[in-house]
C-alpha cells in the first residue's frame, strides 16, 4: 500500500539524458506499483527511437513546445495543451519538431521506466551510450527498441 506523499521541485531526482532531462516526480515505490510519473524537457530535434513497452501503457501531456508524435503507422502534430495515450506494447516515438525545447508530463500505468532512464542517465555521465547498449537497458526494462525515428514528411 502507498503512502501520501509531496515532492517540492526542489527534492526532484534531474537526470540527463544528453539531448533530455528528465524530472521523476513519482515512482513505483512510492505509488506502490500503480503508476510512474515523469516530467521531460527534450531538445529541438530530440526524442528517443521508435520502441514500445511490454509492461505499461503510456500517457503523455504536452506542456511546452511541439512534437511529432508516431504512434504505430500514426503520426499527429502535438502543441503545448495535447494529450496522447498510447497503449501497452504499441510502437511509438516523438521528435521534438519546435524552435524551442520540448516539455511534457509522461505518466506509465502500471508504473514503468524511472530505472530505464537511471541507468540511461548513468551511462552519460561517462559518456554517450551506443544503440546496443541502449537496446540492453531497454531489454532489462521491459522495453523494445524498434528503429530509428520513423523518416516521414511533417
């Protein structure tokens, strides 16, 4: 069972991902499974291959900037204020297609992905880790990395 809990920003664990940060904001532990919470701000360009999660479904509100988001054959223009939910085990990405940086909110139900995005953090601190070993951390994390960002017209 969880218990209630506040998080003020300053408290946050901040990782860098190279081209993201990401802010956890509530983790399977304090949730007691139920879901994770994370706050990204991605660069202009930015934004992870095309992959999918095995164990959770995944929520995304866009708070700052604009992204291209691919979800299966999908792609949709996504505006500060946009919502996307994309289902367990469904293939997506996003690239961050604004001027400015990326902010969203992602939220994986059951709760998923902080230790994926430690261990990516980990890995660049000592430096900038290669598709296999992104594909190693992925696989451990109940993730699949697919490809590359999908190569279609905005």
């Amino acid at each position: 069972m969880s218990q209630a809990f506040v998080l003020p920003p300053e408290d946050r664990p901040h990782l860098d991902l190279g081209h993201s940060r990401v802010e956890i904001l509530a983790t399977s532990v304090q949730t007691a499974g139920q879901f994770s919470l994370m706050q990204t701000r991605t660069e202009p360009g930015g934004g992870p291959p095309l992959h999918l999660h095995r164990d959770a479904a995944e929520g995304f509100y866009v708070l700052e900037g604009e992204f291209m988001m691919y979800i299966e054959d999908q792609q949709a223009l996504c505006p500060a204020g946009t919502f996307v939910y994309v289902p367990r085990a469904t293939p997506h990405t996003f690239k961050v297609v604004s001027d400015t940086p990326g902010k969203k909110l992602n939220l994986f139900t059951p709760a998923a992905m902080t230790e994926y995005f430690e261990e990516l953090a980990g890995v660049h601190e000592t430096g900038s880790p290669t598709p296999e070993l992104i594909r190693e951390i992925a696989s451990r994390c109940h993730m699949e990395v697919l490809g590359p960002v999908p190569d279609r017209p905005h």
